[in-house]
C-alpha cells in the first residue's frame, strides 16, 4: 500500500510505502490511541459530571454507590453473624471447659475459690437484635480473659497433680517380689539361727534363687555393697528421709547412683549373707528407723483398687 502526502499548494509531495506487516502495526497503534482518547474522555466527563452533578450522570453515580454500600453492608452483616455463632460456640465450651476445671481442681485438693475463677453464667437462650462489632469486639476481649484465666488454673492443676504422682511414685507401695507368699513379718520373732528372741526388721518373701527383684518405689540407689548380715544388699533414696533396703540377693543389677524407677528390676533372689534360704529381705527405714513395710504395701494395694474399679465401670459403660 502506497500513501501520498502533498501540501495545499501542491508543490511538494511525499509518499509512504506500506507492506502488509507496517500497516496492520500502523492500525493497531492507532486504535490503541483512539481507545486511551477514549477512556481518558469519557472519565473526564464521567467525574466532571459526578462533581458537578449532571442529571443523568449524578443518578447513576448514586445507584452505583448505594449498591456498593448495601452489598459491603449485607456482607458485613453476614460475617458478623457468622462470628456471633462461633463466638456463642467458644463460649458454651468455655464454660464446659470451667466446669471440667472445677472438677478437676477438686481431684487435685485445690480449693477453686482459691483460683482466680470467673462466676459460672448461663441460662436459656432468648433471640434478640444482632451485636455490633463494637459489642462483638467486648466479647471477644472478655473471652480471651477468661481463656487466659482457665489456662492459668489448669496450669496450676497440671503442677499439682504432677506433683503428686511424683510423691506417689517415691513412696515404696509396690511388692518387690511378684507373686511370692510372705514369709517372716516385720516385729518379734524366734530368730531362725540362735533361737532367741530378736526383733525382725522388715519382711521376708521366700522365692527360687534368680526370681526377679523389683523397686518397691522411684529413687536413687545409694548403697550397693557386700554385707556380712544382708549379704548382697541394696538401699535405694526415695526423698524425705526414706530409704527402702533389699537383702541377701545372689546379684546386683542397678549399681549406686543409680537413678530407677517403680518396677524397675533391680537385683535378683538369693541365699547370701545372714540366711537360712533363698529369699529377699526387705526393709523401709524412715529417719533411719525401721517402720513396718507392709503398711506401705497395703497402702498401695488399697490406692490401686479403686483406680482397677473405675477401670471396670468405665469399660462397661462403653
């Protein structure tokens, strides 16, 4: 294509040659221009007319502005109701939640008046108007309170509760010898090797040498020696003045310093030391002073039994 420019007197031409290519650039720049020309013409005389409040133009303004403001409305509204029903939620589990925490605070020995505890609230739920957001906003502060207040008391049920299980686990209530017939109790007794009258220390379970021996209790071993009278002997710390002490084993297995565990295999039976057969001699000292083990054993047996009962009721409520 060929384009001839000439000037009004026609003195001086000018011709443009275009291929196919220059001149499908050519139209596609200028329709690029005459869409920009437009678009800046018609938002020029689109705000003027916004402004200036041209009839026609200020109505249409206005509808498009108030159907903005309805839709933002309709939406805002809509999540605000979608919060108050989570936020209903949250709060009937945080009352479940105090309610547990009472309980539980109740197991523990904690007094719940003694913990900062918000007042209980509930009642029937009566409809009324939808919250704002500034009322939405308060509720939600005052849910994050009380979460913070319930993690506070559990925090300080989780230490009481830990803090008794530990007391539990130092205390010797576990049999050292699983499945053995008590032989000589704890008191006065005719001694087996001189005939007379001696004072008993501790009790007696007779088993078949290398029956497994095992901590009454958690502790620390702190005596792990040969004793002419006790034979192989251990003697575990339990804390607070206690100390359980293990005889005439035929072998040691945990070795002092030893830290161990309630159940924990800890020796074995044998007949070393001052003995008449192969048994294990065990005795619990509190001060230094022997005490009768066998309150402490009954004392674990009657703490097990109920936890075995409520074992029992909870599978058959299943």
């Amino acid at each position: 294509m060929q384009v001839i420019i000439t000037d009004a007197w026609m003195a001086r031409t000018r011709a443009f040659h275009l291929s196919g290519i220059k001149l499908v650039l050519s139209l596609l720049i200028l329709s690029i221009l005459l869409m920009l020309v437009s678009a800046g013409l018609y938002h020029w005389v689109f705000m003027k007319g916004a402004r200036e409040g041209w009839p026609i133009i200020g109505s249409l303004v206005r509808l498009v502005v108030k159907d903005e403001f309805a839709q933002r409305d309709r939406y805002v509204k809509e999540n605000i109701e979608v919060l108050a029903r989570r936020l209903g939620e949250m709060q009937a589990k945080m009352l479940q939640l105090e309610s547990l925490g009472e309980r539980v605070s109740g197991l523990a020995g904690i007094n719940p008046a003694d913990i900062a505890m918000k007042p209980g609230q509930g009642g029937a739920l009566v409809s009324g108007r939808d919250l704002t957001m500034e009322e939405l906003d308060a509720t939600l502060s005052a849910l994050d309170l009380m979460a913070n207040q319930r993690t506070d008391v559990m925090t300080v049920i989780e230490s009481r509760l830990f803090e008794q299980k530990i007391k539990k686990m130092m205390v010797p209530t576990q049999t050292p010898v699983l499945d053995a017939n008590l032989g000589s109790t704890f008191g006065w007794r005719i001694d087996p090797i001189t005939g007379r009258s001696a004072l008993h220390t501790g009790l007696d379970f007779p088993a078949t040498p290398g029956t497994p021996i095992y901590a009454a209790a958690g502790g620390m071993v702190v005596t792990q020696e040969f004793h002419s009278q006790y034979g192989n002997m251990l003697e575990v710390d339990h804390g607070n003045n206690l100390i359980t002490r293990y005889a005439h084993a035929s072998r040691l297995l945990a070795k002092k310093g030893d830290l161990i565990k309630r159940g924990q295999k800890i020796a074995e039976v044998g007949n070393t030391g001052r003995s008449t057969g192969p048994h294990l001699h065990f005795e619990v000292l509190v001060q230094g002073v022997p005490q009768d083990p066998q309150k402490f054993l009954n004392a674990g047996k009657s703490i097990a039994a109920p936890q075995v009962a409520g074992s029992k009721a909870a599978t058959t409520q299943r």
